[in-house]
C-alpha cells in the first residue's frame, strides 16, 4: 500500500515545476490544458482525477467537475463515472487482472480524452538467496548481492518495481552496530535485465527474459564488513533480515516511472540548480490532454532471515 501511494504521489507531482523568480517576467498566455490521472489497483474501485494543467505561476492544477467520464472495460462501455469532489470521479467497477480498462473524458469546449491501460498480474516471486563476494564498493570493500527468482510468461510484455529493505545487526567485542536501508537500485550492476534497462534502478521489464523463471541479481551496498565470516576487528552479523517487494505495473505505469528516473539521473539535481538541465517532458498515454493512465498489482514480498539462531 505505501508503494502505491508513493506511485500516486508521484502522478500527482508530474505536473508540478520547479520555480525561480526571475525579475521584471511577463509570462505568455498559457491556455489550461485538461489533464487526466489515474493509478487502477487490483480489487478496488476505478477512479479518475480531472484537471487543468495552469501556466507556471500557479502551485495547483485546477480540478475539472463538469466532465463526462466514461469507462470501458475490454472494449465494452461499463459505466459512467460520478464527481465525487475536487475534480475526483468515482465508480462502481472492480479492476481486475488482465482486463484492459479504458477512459473517455468529455469536456465542454476541449477535444475528448481518451486513455487505457491493462491491470497486470501480482508478481510470483519464488526464491531470495545471498551470494557473497559478489562485489567492491567505492571503498574497496566486498558486498553481497541478493538473488531474487520469479516467475515470467515469456509471450507477454511483463514490466516490475522492486526494492529491497534490509537490517543487520553486527557484533564487535565490545559491542554491537546496527546496519539498516532499503535499496531501489543495484551497485556496479552486472545483471543483463537491468543492463538492457540501462539503468540500475529496480525497474525493468521481462523484454530479454525467454525463461518461465528468471533470477535478478541486485548488488547490495551493504558492505561485508559486518556481513559475515572472519573479518578484521572480529565483526560478524549476529542476526538480520532482507525483505524483497515487488509490484507488477502496466505498460503505461512503467514508461511514466522511467520517464521520471530519467530526471532524477546523477547530478540532475545539480543541473537544475545551476539552471543548465533541458526541460523534461514526463511520459503520457493521455489523447489530446496531459496525464497518465496507469494501473497496478498487489505487491509480492519475500523474507529471508540471516543467522537467526544467533
């Protein structure tokens, strides 16, 4: 649930700028642009936010409460959604997997919206294992990596989110440390799914992946130092966890997020700041508006424990 809200938040925040005052500015006309978002989860009601993109001065996009909003699911007309409040449209029908949803917006005065996405399947993870040694942080120092299996279909387009929450409580003679952090990215990456990504993130898809199962492999940051076996300063773990989540997204869920990772790329912030970086167009699957029409599976998670005798 918290990773669907933060997937939310992020839609929200696609059409928010950042800001600098600039002295003696006089903007252009800027006309509102309608704006459709929505985040379908498996088992819970549809739903659709209208808005109206605004020029740049302005801190919140403006909610729309005289749109018709029609839903479609696989190709046949299921119901017309109602206001509910702040541009907020609510219905009846459950999303479901593997059905495709799509969405026809109605605004007086503006060309009709038009958008659709499938509800994917919940992911199956089916095994988590450590491989030591598996690689050397920017201190020269050996990390493990985490191996997570799951299942794929190989004839269809599959698209993953995942992260990885990890605790380590490590042992000195005269005391103890704790090592915690959740991980959304693999270190020194040598995993040919993320690879093709070209990215490190833990978002990528099965576009390579011919086998009904695949095992990623996620570098950890977490130093083996701390980790286990015989190191200097007599230090082992005593005990610790790793948590492996993962959600299974829509096409147009997975483009959006790639879009975004593409801004947030080292130093990006930076280039911001110094007002060099090239404006960003966030990915839409919204015709003749802004947006993103997306949906998303329940969340697969996995435990392992480490040395839980100790």
């Amino acid at each position: 649930m918290k990773n669907t809200f933060i997937l939310f938040l992020l839609v929200a925040f696609a059409f928010c700028g950042c800001r600098k005052q600039v002295s003696n500015y006089e903007h252009p006309d800027f006309e509102p642009v309608p704006t459709l978002n929505a985040v379908l989860q498996k088992d819970q009601p549809v739903w659709v936010q209208v808005s109206f993109a605004r020029c740049l001065d302005s801190v919140h996009p403006a909610p729309c409460s005289d749109a018709e909003v029609l839903l479609y699911v696989d190709g046949q007309f299921a119901e017309k959604l109602q206001h509910s409040d702040d541009g907020l449209y609510m219905g009846e029908t459950i999303a479901e997997a593997l059905h495709e949803y799509a969405c026809k917006v109605v605004i007086p005065g503006y060309d009709t919206l038009f958008a659709q996405t499938q509800m994917p399947e919940k992911p199956v993870i089916t095994r988590v294992e450590i491989m030591e040694d598996a690689t050397i942080d920017d201190e020269g120092r050996t990390c493990p990596a985490f191996l997570i299996t799951f299942s794929n279909e190989p004839d269809r387009h599959l698209y993953y989110k995942a992260s990885i929450d990890a605790l380590f409580r490590n042992n000195y003679g005269s005391g103890y440390s704790i090592q915690k952090g959740t991980m959304n990215s693999s270190i020194n990456t040598d995993d040919p799914v993320l690879l093709n990504e070209g990215s490190d993130r833990l978002l990528f898809s099965n576009e390579i992946i011919n086998d009904t199962a695949y095992t990623l492999k996620v570098n950890s940051w977490f130093s083996n130092y701390g980790w286990g076996g015989n190191h200097s300063g007599s230090t082992y773990v005593r005990s610790g966890w790793v948590v492996v989540r993962m959600h299974g997204l829509s096409e147009s869920a997975y483009h959006y997020l790639k879009s975004q990772d593409a801004y947030e790329e080292p130093d990006a912030y930076t280039n911001l700041f110094l007002g060099v970086i090239t404006p960003l167009n966030l990915y839409s699957n919204v015709e003749n508006g802004k947006g993103v029409f997306a949906a998303i599976a329940p969340m697969a998670c996995d435990t392992i424990f480490i040395n839980s005798e100790n």
